[in-house]
C-alpha cells in the first residue's frame, strides 16, 4: 500500500452525520493529488481535438471519481 492509500484510509466515509469533517478531508485529499482543479470545474475538458490532452483529463477525471465513490458510505451512493 503506498503512503496516498494509507491518508486515504484515514478519512472516514461520508454517511448522513459527517459532511463537514469529511468535504474538507476529501477536498484535501484531491488537492495533495493534482485533482480539485478538475472537480472544482476550474480545470476544463480539453476539445476532442487535443487527443492527448483530453485523454490525461478524463484519466484524472476518472480516479477523482473512484476515490470520492470510494469514500462515501453505501447508504450515501
């Protein structure tokens, strides 16, 4: 497990008594990752045209997408 699982872990999942504690941790988290430019919309999608461009931002796109889902309790999803 590398050192960004091991933060991630720390996190406590999102239920239907914490959103405070855990949007600050989970914006922490994507900005310690290179991802809140993307999820805050300050970062945007790149034309079809930039092929190479486009396909880094859906890849990044993707992995702030796995880690938010994978911090928010089933009941929450």
């Amino acid at each position: 497990m590398s050192s960004s699982d091991n933060t991630m872990a720390k996190i406590k999942p999102l239920s239907n008594s914490n959103y405070p504690e855990w949007s600050g941790e989970m914006k922490a988290w994507l900005m310690r990752n290179g991802l809140w430019r993307l999820v805050s919309k300050k970062e945007t999608k790149p034309a079809a045209s930039k092929v190479d461009e486009l396909d880094k931002w859906e890849m990044k796109a993707e992995k702030a997408a796995g880690d938010i889902y994978l911090l928010v309790e089933n009941d929450q999803q």
